[in-house]
C-alpha cells in the first residue's frame, strides 16, 4: 500500500500559478466533476478569491492510474506570500517531494529560493517546474538558468508545463509517481501522526489534519495527544477533498486524513503535536516543528465603543480557523476598550481586519503596526514591549534592543540604485549582493523589523515599477537608538498614535505626521495644537485654526464699542471651551501613521 502513495507539496512566489496547477492536477486525475469545477478550488474562501492569493494551505486525495497500478497521490497546496510562509513549514513537514513553480516569464523570485531552503531542510526531493510556457514572453532557457545559479537546482529534467491549457499535465504526474519517492514509516509499529493543521467544523467541531508517520488509525481507538497529555476516542475518520470529506473507517501509515474528535475548541489540537495510540503510545513525539509566532502588534478596537464583546466574540471564532492570531484585551485613553493583536505580517494583519469587518459586520480602526522589543533598565531587569505606550520613561532605561530580519530582495539591475537608497533610508546594513543573470540581482540585507512593518514594501514596488520581490527572515535582536514619539491634541497625548523610531529621524517623522494631522482633524470652535513629542519635548507642532463665527452681523451702524464688547465676550466664551473641549479625531487620523516616511 506505502509503495502506491506519492505525498507531495506545490512551492512558488506569490502570483506563479500555483492554485491554476493544483486545479489542472484536481481536474486530469479526475477528482472533481466538470460541473463541481471552479477556478481556484482550493482556496475556500471570498478573499483568497478576490485577490487571487492562497492563505489557508489545503490538502487533496487524487487518484492517478500509471502503468496498470492505481497511485494515491496526497497533494498539499501553500501560499506564496512571505506572511504564510509557516502555513508552508507546515505543509513541508508532511511530504516526501516537492514542485517548484517558476513562472516562464517571471524567473526566480525571492520567495521562491526562501520556499526552496525550507524543502531542504526537510530532506525533501525537488522538482523544478516550469509555468506558463504558453505565454509570449516566456523564455525557458534563461529560467533554467537563473534556477541553477541562485538554487543550484540542475534544470536538465525540468517539466515544462501550462496549468492554464493543460499543456505538460500528463508528463508531470508521472513525474511525480516516478521521482518522489513513497512515504517510510513501519505499519506495524504504534500509532504516530502528526498534526500539520486544524480548524473548525460547524457541524463536527474541531477537526485535525494529520500525517500518519507510523501504524494507523482507525474509528473508536482511544487517542492520546502527547503535549497536552489528553485522552480522546475517534469519532470520523476522513480523507480530504476540495469539495466534500471522504468518510473512511481507517488510515494507514503514510496517508494524509482528518480526525474528528467532538472537540468544541482548537486549544487541544496544536498544530505540532503528535497523536499516538493511548493503550500502546509511541516512545517519541515528532520532533523539528516550529510553532508560528506573531511578528508584527497591532490595536484593534470597535468604533461603537458598546461593540467591544461582539469583537471580542469575533475574534474567538476567527481563531478556530487561524491558529495563527493572538490577541489580547487593551484598553486606550483615545479609543477606548479593544484588543492587542499579533499577526505574521502586514498582509495577516489586512486580511484578518477584512475579516473581522466582513464576516462579523464590524466597524474598526487598527492603530500602527509595531514589533517586540527587548528593554533593558537600569536596575537589571528587561522588560518586553510591543505597544508603544508601554515603554518606561526615558531615564530608567538603559538600552532598547529591536528585532532585526534578513531580507533578500531580487530585482531587475537597473533598479538597484534606488533600492539601495531605499535600504540606506531605513537603516539597512548590506549582507550580500550577486548577479543572478546580467539583468537580475539578488540583495540581502539586515534591516530593523520597525522599518518593514509599516509601507517598506509599498515603497519597495514604486521604486522599482513592481518587478521586484521581496522575502524575510527573523535573525536576532540588535542595540538601537531608539525613542518613543507621542502626538499630542489640545495638550493631551493620543496613546494610540504613539509610534518607536529611530532617534535620527523622529524630528523628521513628527513633522511629517502633525502636517497630516493638521489637513484630517475638523476645525473646531476653538484653536487646537497638534505638537509632536520626545518625553517633554516638543519636536513639531501645528494649529487648527477656529472656526470664525460673525458675531458682530447684527451690528449695523452706532458706536464701535459695541462691536468690541461682543468681539471680547466671544474670546472669553472661546478660551472656556478651548477649556473644557474634546476633539473628535476621524478615523483617517489614526491611518496617517501609516503613511508616512
């Protein structure tokens, strides 16, 4: 039976057909009805459609017949985008092969070789191949040969297909049969599997989606998950398929199936873990799994501030089906009760906010994105901060350490000049650069977390027309000189516009920032100062002027002390509400932090 399962993965930079393919495969093992049929099947939900990006890793049982045997083939598709990029570790950690999709046209990009380095870690065989061959402007040559010089990858047996016409299809699933090799594992040893994704089932509750490594499983056998130490009998047993479960009374060693176990929560199914057999449970779990960590901090609040329980009731149900999203309750003098949420990326970060306001009728302000730093004080301790209003005062702290990330950039040759000032501007420290081809360099450098949160890669794209692409990795913390910046209103600070930069350039951002604030905030009956603030100083500073009201229209002819007299009451009645006033910030107030550079 092992000898007749292929369980492999599909690896590409965003935007290179990797759902297209795993549709044509859907379709030519004949999974899927033509009527059943729909472009990207995979990807289950509206805004994976809508921009035409996968976020959620899915999995499928094909069937193909090759040779008078029929093979079970096990495929797992992955987002491409750098965000997800643990939703691939995970789907990697469950296969024997992997395809690599470079786009014809398009070449190597840098999420490609990122992808590629998780595959070898996991001992994994790779097999090149190459999309879109139909195009115009593909050249194939010139691919092969950037894949050989920045992977090392040979390209001589590189498949070449179309996932649009279905040009290659055929060629590449007897590729995969003859070139991935069958799962390993003893079907006579204890249960072992392990859990490489859950979610939740309206109707089945938690399910778990798991890959047998040894022995098998079967419905009523008494389960024991290793980390949290419970006991649990299997209820269903299912295979996976893009439209509807497969219901099987066994899985054997090496499948790929989904558990259910009547859990009404996903705390007891942590992707990592391992199930094993709770009467004969085996010696070790599985080891070499990361858990997804957040990267980037966020606030989240409801603008109906009575709107607090429902988000707090939205964000629960959304982690049933995003193991990824942590959160937990803040509350902010400006914005009132809301919720401290860390998510994997800038792009996590829009998509669960979409979410939010989409599926659960929610109307919400995100303040600006920040990342962990360490803080060391003067009496020894350290201290970990993420929202800036957190940061001790300025004389107990001894230094701040930021979080740095490796990013690799690939762009075209003409557009290195202005990526290298773009670096320079966000204190970049240069690593490497190589010449893939004559016309494409691969960067990497050591950047601050700090700087790629909020528009690095906005910038990144319109400074080199969109050709370039972009991929990170989390290395170490480094000394910074680092300040907390404040935006007072009317004298009051706004904690939820408080950012952490660099000191060098705090002077230039909270000019930047009280200038925006000055064209969104409404005049008021009063004068109002917007000042930019290190600790007590103030760096910059605007005025909203008053709203002019003509009080001396009544007046018509007769002594001009009259006039004087109502001028001076309105002054008076003016300085009383400059006072005692609130000013209403809009919601574009809290976005402006996020554009500016």
């Amino acid at each position: 039976m092992q000898q007749l399962i292929r369980n492999f993965s599909i690896i590409a930079h965003i935007d290179h057909g990797k759902s297209t393919l795993a549709d044509r495969l859907i379709q030519e093992c004949g999974a899927v009805s033509d009527r059943e049929m729909t472009s990207q099947i995979m990807d289950t939900m509206d805004i994976e459609k809508e921009r035409g990006i996968t976020i959620k890793a899915q999995s499928v049982r094909l069937h193909y017949t090759y040779q008078g045997k029929t093979y079970i083939l096990n495929l797992i598709d992955t987002p491409g985008h750098v965000d997800f990029s643990y939703e691939v570790s995970r789907s990697l950690s469950s296969c024997e092969g992997v395809l690599l999709v470079v786009d014809a046209t398009q070449g190597v990009e840098a999420q490609t070789i990122a992808n590629v380095y998780i595959a070898l870690e996991n001992n994994l065989e790779i097999l090149p191949v190459i999309n879109k061959i139909d195009l115009p402007a593909a050249d194939i040559p010139k691919v092969c040969s950037e894949i050989e010089e920045s992977i090392g990858l040979r390209c001589d047996n590189a498949l070449q297909v179309s996932a649009k016409s279905g040009a290659g299809i055929q060629a590449l699933l007897e590729a995969i049969i003859t070139r991935i090799p069958p799962p390993s594992g003893d079907e006579n040893a204890p249960s072992k599997a392990l859990i490489y994704d859950s979610w939740f089932d309206n109707y089945l509750g938690a399910l778990a989606l798991v890959r047998l490594k040894d022995g098998m499983l079967q419905i009523g056998q008494e389960i024991l998950i290793m980390n949290s130490n419970k006991r649990y009998e299997i209820l269903g047993l299912y295979y996976p398929h893009p439209v509807h479960k497969i219901s099987t009374n066994k899985i054997a060693c090496g499948e790929i199936g989904i558990i259910s176990l009547g859990l009404k929560s996903l705390t007891e199914l942590a992707v990592g873990d391992t199930i094993t057999d709770a009467k004969n449970p085996t010696q070790s779990p599985i080891e070499g799994f990361k858990p997804a960590k957040p990267f980037v901090f966020a606030g989240i609040y409801p603008i109906e501030t009575n709107k607090f329980e429902d988000l707090r009731e939205a964000l629960n149900r959304l982690k049933l089906n995003d193991s990824a999203l942590h959160f937990e309750p803040e509350t902010s003098v400006a914005l009132g009760f809301g919720f401290r949420v860390g998510f994997l990326g800038l792009l996590h970060m829009e998509v669960v906010k979409e979410r939010l306001e989409r599926e659960f009728g929610l109307n919400l302000i995100a303040t600006a994105p920040t990342v962990v730093y360490e803080v060391y004080l003067h009496d020894g301790s350290m201290q970990l901060v993420q929202n800036p209003s957190e940061l001790p005062e300025t004389q107990k702290i001894a230094i701040i350490k930021e979080p740095y990330v490796r990013a690799s950039i690939i762009t075209p040759s003409e557009f290195v000049g202005n990526i290298i000032t773009l670096l320079a501007n966000r204190r970049g420290i240069q690593e490497k650069m190589d010449y893939i081809t004559q016309e494409r360099v691969l960067l990497e450098y050591a950047l601050p977390s700090n700087e790629i949160v909020m528009d690095f890669y906005d910038k990144l794209k319109s400074c080199t027309k969109g050709y370039a692409s972009f991929d990170y990795e989390p290395i170490e913390y480094r000394e910074g000189d680092l300040v907390r910046l404040d935006i007072r209103v009317a004298n009051e600070v706004v904690d939820a516009l408080s950012i952490i930069v660099d000191k060098s350039k705090s002077y230039e951002k909270g000019r930047a920032l009280v200038e925006s604030m000055k064209e969104l905030i409404p005049r008021q009956l009063f004068e109002v100062a917007i000042q930019a603030s290190v600790g007590s100083r103030i760096i910059a500073r605007e005025t909203i002027k008053s709203v002019g009201k003509n009080v001396t229209a009544k007046c018509y002819g007769g002594d001009i002390t009259r006039k004087r007299k109502l001028l001076e009451k309105q002054k008076e009645g003016k300085k009383r509400l400059k006072a005692i006033g609130k000013v209403e910030l809009p919601q574009e107030a809290f976005l402006a932090v996020l554009k500016i550079d």
